[in-house]
C-alpha cells in the first residue's frame, strides 16, 4: 500500500470506532487522530462531561468554556440541531479535552455513556412578559426525556439541570430517576450560581468592592421571590439600610427579567449563565476529584426547610452533596422573604413531581 492510501486507511479504521459525527473525522492526518482516539479513551486524566443543549445560547460559550476547564478529559456536545458545526468549532481549541458531537435523539445514548456530569441547559428561554413558569409546557418533556436518558446511561453521573424552571425542572430529574431506580439525591443539582454571580456583582457595585471580594449567600429557589439572598451572612461583613437592602434584593430577585427586557424577545441570560455554570460545573468536577471545602449555593433535596427541595449553601465532593448546610440567623426582612419564597417554591415542586407521577 502506497503511503496517501495507507494514511486513508488508517483515517477510516479510526473512523469507524469513533462516535459520529466527531470533529475528528474531518482532522488531517492519521497519528493525531489516533493520539485523539488514545485520550478519549481515558489516557488522560480529567472527567468526561456532557452538555445537553449544547448548540443554544448558554451551550455553546458554555461548551467552549468546558473545553478551556483543564479538569475535563472528554466533553460530549449534545442538541437536537447544530452539534456537527458547534463541535468542529470548538474541539480546534488548543486545550485538553477531546470533543464530541452528538445531534439528535437516537444519539442520545452515546452522548452519555460514561460521563462523570452532564450539564442541562437545554429548552426554550423566557421573552418579555413572560416567567419562567411560561415555559414548563415545553421545557418539562426535555428535562424528563433527557433525564430518562441519564438513568439508562450514566446512573450515576453528578446531574446540573439548568432549564428552567429550575424549581419545577430538579423535582421532574427527580422523578424520573425514582422511576428507574437510580435516584441518588446527591448526585442532582439545579443551577443557581447565576443568582450567587449577580448578588456578588450588585452587592460589591453598592459597597464600592470588587465583585470577586463579595461572598453572598442566595438560598430558596431560582424564579422571582423565591430566590432570597441573605444579605446579613455577606463576607466580608457589611451592613445595609433599608432601602440598600430593598434595592438589592428586588433587583437580585430580577436580575433575569432585566436580562430578558434588555435582549427585547431575543432570549435570556446566556453569557452570565455559561459563566455561572461553568463557575458551578468546576466546583462539581472539584469536588468529584475529592478536594476539600468546595462549598456553593444549589437548589438540592433538602430537609433544611419543610419543602423537599430547597437552595442553600452545600458542600460538593465525590459523591455530589455531601453536606447541606443550614440557613443560619435570618433577620426580619429575610424571614418574612423565607415565607415569601416557601409559599411559591411548594406549589413549583408539586408541579415538577405530578407532571412524571401523572
Ligand atoms: N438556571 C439558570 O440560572 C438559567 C439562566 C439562564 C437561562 N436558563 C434557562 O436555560 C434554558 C436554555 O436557555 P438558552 O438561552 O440557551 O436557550 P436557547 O434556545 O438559545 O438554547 C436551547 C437549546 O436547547 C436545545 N434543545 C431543545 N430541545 C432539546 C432536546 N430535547 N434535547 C437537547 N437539546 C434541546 C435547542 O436546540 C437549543 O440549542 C432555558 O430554559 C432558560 O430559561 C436558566
Ligand atoms: O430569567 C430567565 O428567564 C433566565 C434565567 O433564569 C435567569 O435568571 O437569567
């Protein structure tokens, strides 16, 4: 064999046990693809990811965010359209990760097998006038169908869902995993860094701090009143007054709508959220490789309150939650916003949980 078909013949040997459609097929030259194909394989170390919805807004910064986070080993690019040119794009990255593009439902499979986190942003996002309770109807049936995915795929792989509504949406993973017999809850997290991002960024823009000095608790829930930042437990300690307190809370509680308006029926926070899942996605990755003291906010099963669900501070480590931390000294306005909160977030949990026991 002549050496242009020998090179050919290896490129289609390699072709046939990579997952299709991999950037890989289209690499020129047939020892980078083997050197490829080795690491994919587990030659490296780092976690295997999946980002399901990977090609929208928050997928695709959030992807190539994935492929910049040294942790990562394999990153497995799903949606049900525009995985083949996200995937191209992004695995030109002269970073670790090997990618991996998936389109469509009859691979969802692959995508998934033998990951270590799978990140869901996948589903439709909020225009003006709407709230995130106004997308249930579509996004209920993409978390449940990706979810059912996860039980037969990867059981124990750490879950983020970011789809919203979050307070419907990780009752729904729930369900579906109590159905399969998989169900770990502290393997499944709903996304709410983006809140904890925003209040550090409100609070340091009042104190005259920078954002990266700002530590802010945000616990509840992720829609509207529910997501309650206790503004007393701050670090560096700081006090408000009122009106301080008023302005940002509302403005925490909004900072999504303000996004929503400001893109006028453009779609949602995508690049803040990518940041904010990524930020969140680390931790998970950090705490799966057994460092200590990996502490974030996430809406998790929870007996901090009466609700099954709730956010607060948790600490991340092999196992996911491995420990949820009560919600500590709530001053006035924070308890009667703890009301506030519950009252909404029971009825966005029953909704969640009867949608897959209907
Ligand atoms: N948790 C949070 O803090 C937070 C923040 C921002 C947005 N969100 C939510 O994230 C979701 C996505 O927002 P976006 O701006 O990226 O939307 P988008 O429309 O830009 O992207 C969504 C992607 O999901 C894909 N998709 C649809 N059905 C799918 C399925 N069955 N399987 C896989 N992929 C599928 C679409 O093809 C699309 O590429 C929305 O529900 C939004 O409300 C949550
Ligand atoms: O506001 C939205 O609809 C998207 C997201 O939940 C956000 O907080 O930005």
């Amino acid at each position: 064999m002549n050496q242009g078909a020998d090179i050919h013949h290896r490129i289609a040997r390699i072709s046939a046990h990579l997952n299709p459609p991999t950037n890989h097929l289209q690499m020129e030259g047939g020892s980078s693809l083997l050197r490829a194909d080795c690491r994919a394989k587990g030659g490296s170390p780092g976690f295997k990811v999946a980002i399901l919805g990977a090609a929208g807004g928050i997928g695709q910064p959030l992807s190539m965010l994935m492929k910049m986070n040294p942790l990562v080993s394999v990153l497995h690019l799903y949606d049900v359209v525009n995985t083949p040119g996200v995937t191209s794009d992004i695995s030109h990255m002269d970073t670790g990760a090997v990618v991996r593009g998936f389109v469509g439902q009859t691979q969802l499979e692959d995508a998934l097998t033998g990951m270590d986190l799978v990140i869901i942003p996948a589903g439709v996002p909020r225009k003006p006038g709407m709230t995130r309770d106004d997308l249930f109807n579509i996004n209920a049936g993409i978390v449940k169908t990706l979810s059912e995915g996860i039980a037969k795929c990867c059981p124990k792989a750490i879950v983020n869902v970011i789809s919203n509504p979050v307070n419907s949406t990780v009752p729904i993973a729930a369900e579906v995993f109590k159905k399969a017999g998989t169900y770990d809850p502290r393997r499944l997290l709903g996304v709410t860094m983006l809140d904890v991002v925003r209040a550090n960024t409100f609070v340091a823009e009042v104190l005259g701090l920078d954002p990266r000095e700002v530590d802010v608790p945000v616990v509840g829930g992720h829609a509207g009143v529910t997501i309650l930042p206790l503004l007393s437990q701050i670090k560096p300690a700081c006090s408000f007054t009122q009106e301080e307190t008023k302005y940002l809370t509302t403005r925490i509680q909004n900072g999504g709508t303000e996004v929503v308006e400001a893109k006028a029926g453009a779609g949602s926070a995508t690049l803040s959220m990518a940041y904010a899942a990524v930020k969140f996605a680390d931790a998970c990755l950090r705490g799966l490789r057994g460092d200590a003291g990996v502490i974030e906010c996430a809406f998790v099963s929870s007996q901090v309150t009466e609700l099954p669900f709730f956010a607060s501070r948790v600490r991340l480590g092999r196992n996911g939650v491995e420990e949820i931390y009560p919600l500590g000294p709530l001053n006035e306005y924070e308890r009667a916003g703890l009301e506030a909160a519950k009252k909404e977030l029971g009825g966005s949990i029953d909704k969640g949980v009867s949608f897959v026991r209907k």
